[in-house]
C-alpha cells in the first residue's frame, strides 16, 4: 500500500511543477506581448530589429529603449 500513495504523491508533484512552469511561460509571454502592444499603440513603425542611428535621429522623433528582462527558470 504505500507504493501507491508513493506514486500518487508523485503524479501530484509533477502537475503542480508542471502547473508552475506553465504560468511562469504564459507570464513572460504576456509581457512580451503587453510590450509589443504598446509598441503599436504609439505608432511606431519598427517594433523589432536593427535600424541605423542616423535615420532614428533624422526621423525627429523621441528615441525609446525598450529592455526585455526575461527569465525563464
């Protein structure tokens, strides 16, 4: 009798740590896309990649850096 409780405790373990990585997951991709959003929102035409710094400061506008801290555990 105590293999199954053995195995039982363990088959709650895995999903309650497979429950963790999931929200951990959907919590760093709903920044991402929080970020791209607001990214849209206000007009920006590039929202990812490389561009040349002459023509950010000939375009006039105000330059924003945006820093992605992502950590995935």
């Amino acid at each position: 009798m105590s293999y199954s409780g053995d195995a039982a405790e363990q088959v709650v373990r895995m999903t309650l740590e497979g429950t963790e990585v999931a929200a951990k997951i959907t919590g760093a991709s709903a920044k991402q896309i929080a970020l791209l959003i607001y990214a849209v929102l206000k007009d920006q035409k590039k929202t990812k990649g490389k561009m040349r710094l002459t023509n950010m400061l000939r375009s006039g506008k105000e330059l924003k850096v945006f820093v992605s801290m992502i950590r995935i555990w």
